[in-house]
C-alpha cells in the first residue's frame, strides 16, 4: 500500500485497513490516501462513521481500564499472522489456477 501514490486506493483496502486508520497508525501518504477516499466514497465514510462511534463508545464505557502492557503486542502480533496466513492462501490458490493446463 505504502509508497505508491499513483494506484487510486479501492474500497477493500480502506476496510481492511480502517482501524489502523482510526488509530492513526500509518504513514502519513497513506492517511492522506485514505482521507481523500473516505471523503468521495459514501460508504466507505459511512463504515468510517460507525467505526469512529463504536470506538468512542468503547473508549468512553471502557477507558478507565489498565490494559496490560503486552496485550497491544499479542493483538497486533496475530493480526499479522492472520493477514501473512490470508495472503499466502491467497498466492496459492493463484499458482494453483496458473499451473493447471489450459485446455
């Protein structure tokens, strides 16, 4: 996603990244991307709204609560294996499609 500012941002790529987005945790380019989709895309801005709700409202009924120092880690951590997991099924099931003989 990062570094390539010409390839419009798609639907798909806001979502997955959405609460990444929300938390502010990207690099600036990529922001800026996805600020500029959100703002043309009605229901990327809606999936945005009810985002940025739900975490308002989770931080409001829940802020006060001390979060252990590594749970960030363990929680970002499998997040990453889940996506690595996605995307070598994902990659897979390509060379699967490529390699069977055309007919």
């Amino acid at each position: 996603m990062s570094g390539d500012q010409s390839r419009p941002t798609d639907c798909s790529e806001v979502l997955d990244h959405l609460y990444e987005y929300l938390d502010r945790e990207m690099p600036d380019g990529d922001c800026a991307k996805f600020a500029e989709h959100i703002e043309e895309c009605s229901p990327c801005l809606e999936k945005y709204g009810l985002e940025q709700s739900v975490k308002k409202l989770v931080k409001r009924c829940c802020g006060q609560d001390e979060v252990p120092t590594d749970l960030r880690a363990k929680v970002l951590d499998r997040i990453d294996l889940i996506r690595a997991t996605e995307a070598g099924e994902a990659s897979e099931a390509g060379r699967a499609r490529s390699e069977q003989p055309a007919e």
